[in-house]
C-alpha cells in the first residue's frame, strides 16, 4: 500500500510514466541563485526576499511570544488584516523601511551593514540574516 502511494506521487511528479513501471527522464536539475524570486522571474526579486525574509522574522518573533494577531496587531500599532498578511507572506503592501520598524516594535534591532562584494561575484546583493 505504501509502494502504491509513493509512486503515485512519484509519478505526480513527473519521476516516473504511470504505464509499465519504466522511469521516464527526469526534469533537468538547475541549480538556485539564492534568491527563488529571482529564479522565477519575479520582478524586483531582490527587494521581495527582503521583504520576506523580514516577514519571517516577525512571524517568528510573534509566534514566540504565542500572540494572537490580534495582539501583535495592539503591539504594532496596525491593524488585525495587516498581520494576517504578514503571516501569509502578502508583503506588497508593506515597504523595507516599514517592515524594519515593526521588527524595532518587537524590542529587536536592525543593523545594515555595507561592505565591498567580493570579486567571486559579479554584482552586489541585499542579504537579510535574523540573528
């Protein structure tokens, strides 16, 4: 039964032909840039994994204190709807800037560090790292 189900997801996946068994090519593997936004074409990918990286960390910070939105929403100062999308990820609404005073809110501080790229890489990056 547990064979069944495996290959039925395999074959989901495209891993192997649902007919007799035989596997089938696997999808070329590509590897990531670091960036998922980037890699799906996303515009302004760089800007959006910012954004959701510090949405994580706000998520994180609010989990770990077990409060409600509603709550976090007090906390905050903005409204329940906008932690909800928060919590989803439906950052658009939110800038940089706004969503670093939130993180200030949450009694956490926010450094920006600029430093020189190294010469491995062709072109300069925004990294979000929660410590």
């Amino acid at each position: 039964m547990k064979r069944d189900t495996a290959r039925r997801d395999e074959a989901r996946r495209g891993l192997v032909s649902r007919g007799a068994g035989k596997s089938q090519s696997r999808p070329r593997v590509v590897s990531s840039s670091g960036n998922v936004f980037a890699d799906l074409g996303i515009p302004h990918a760089e800007e959006k994994q910012t954004k959701v990286r510090l949405a994580a960390a706000i998520n994180r910070i609010i989990a770990g204190r077990k409060l409600s939105q509603m709550a976090a929403a007090r906390r905050l100062r903005v409204n329940q709807p906008k932690i909800s999308a928060l919590s989803n990820y439906q950052v658009d609404g939110f800038s940089v800037e706004r969503l670093m005073n939130l993180l200030t809110a949450l009694d956490r501080d926010v450094d920006i560090v600029i430093r020189p790229k190294p010469r491995s890489r062709k072109a300069g990056r925004i990294a979000v790292r929660a410590a």
